[in-house]
C-alpha cells in the first residue's frame, strides 16, 4: 500500500502543473453546486483576494475560505489553523482537483489517511453527507466558476 501510495503522490506532483487546467475544465453542474453549497456554508465562504465575500457570511471562520480551492494546494489558506492531517497533505504538495476533493468532502479522514500514507491522521472536517458523487462534482464545480469570474 505504501507504494501505491508513493506512486499515487508522484502522480500529484506531475499533474499538479494540469491542475489549473482541469480546473476550468470542471465536468459538474455549477448552478446545482451552488444550491448545494448551502451545506458548507455554515463553515465555509468564499472571499475572493479583493476581500470581496462572494458567498456566505462575511465572518465565517470554522472552515477555511474555498475561493479558489479548485487547483489549490491543500491546506494552504494563510492564517487558518489546518489539523495535522491537512498539513501534511499541504507538505505532500496534494493539489484539490475534482476527484480528490469528492472523495475527500465524503471520508476527509480517509483520504487524509490514503494521501499521506499515514493512518494515525485525521481531519478535523465532519464528513459531509453527499448524493455519491455528484453533489461533490457540481460543488467543485461552482467553487471553479467563482475564481474564473
Ligand atoms: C462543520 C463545519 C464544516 C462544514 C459543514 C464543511 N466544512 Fe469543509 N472544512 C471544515 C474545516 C474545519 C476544514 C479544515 C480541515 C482540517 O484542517 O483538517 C475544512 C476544510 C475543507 C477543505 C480543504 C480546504 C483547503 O484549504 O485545503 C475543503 C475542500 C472543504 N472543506 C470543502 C467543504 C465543502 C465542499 C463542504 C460542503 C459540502 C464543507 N467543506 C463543509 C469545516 C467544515
């Protein structure tokens, strides 16, 4: 397993200069992300680097700000306090692009775990309940639409 994962975080890295790119080229919904967004929303804006709040509530701190996040190395929002897990995604340089970040809102735990090879990590994001994998698509989907605005 250690391998596969090795090999799995190499694979990171070399797609990690696509990932901008895949980002624009979401395969979601962003309308029916942004209805879903409402779940995230009692932790989570998305406040653009003007300042601008181009969703939820200006002061919203427990979860850290998603504009962006499409294409965005993992726990990188500056002064937001990560878990360990979090942080070592951040230090194994995952970059969010949509599959990982559909697994990773369903089981954070889990694919904190998987990414980083490490099983004593955890995140301290509540799994969120989605309908398999679309709601997650058409989130990252909205979330991309945003930053390409
Ligand atoms: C109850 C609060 C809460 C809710 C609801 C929530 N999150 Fe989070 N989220 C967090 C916290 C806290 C973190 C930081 C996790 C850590 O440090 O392990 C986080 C981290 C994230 C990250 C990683 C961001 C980064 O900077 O690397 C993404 C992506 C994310 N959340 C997406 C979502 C989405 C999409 C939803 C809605 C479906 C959602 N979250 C709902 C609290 C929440």
């Amino acid at each position: 397993m250690q391998s596969k994962f090795a090999l799995a975080t190499a694979a990171t890295l070399l797609s990690a200069g696509m990932a901008y790119a895949d980002a624009h080229a979401a395969s979601g919904d962003p309308a029916a992300g942004e209805a879903a967004f409402r779940a995230c929303a009692a932790c989570h804006n998305v406040v653009n680097d003007a300042g601008d709040v181009l969703v939820g509530r200006p002061n919203i701190r427990t979860g850290p700000n998603l504009y962006g996040v499409a294409g965005r190395l993992a726990g990188s929002v500056e002064d937001f306090r990560y878990s360990p897990g979090l942080q070592a995604l951040n230090e194994a340089e995952v970059v969010w692009v949509e599959e990982n970040f559909a697994t990773y809102i369903q089981d954070p735990t889990g694919y904190i775990r998987e990414a980083a090879g490490d099983d004593g990590l955890r995140g301290s994001m509540a799994a969120q309940r989605m309908r398999g994998d679309t709601d997650a698509v058409d989130l990252y989907a909205y979330l991309a639409s945003l930053a390409a605005e």
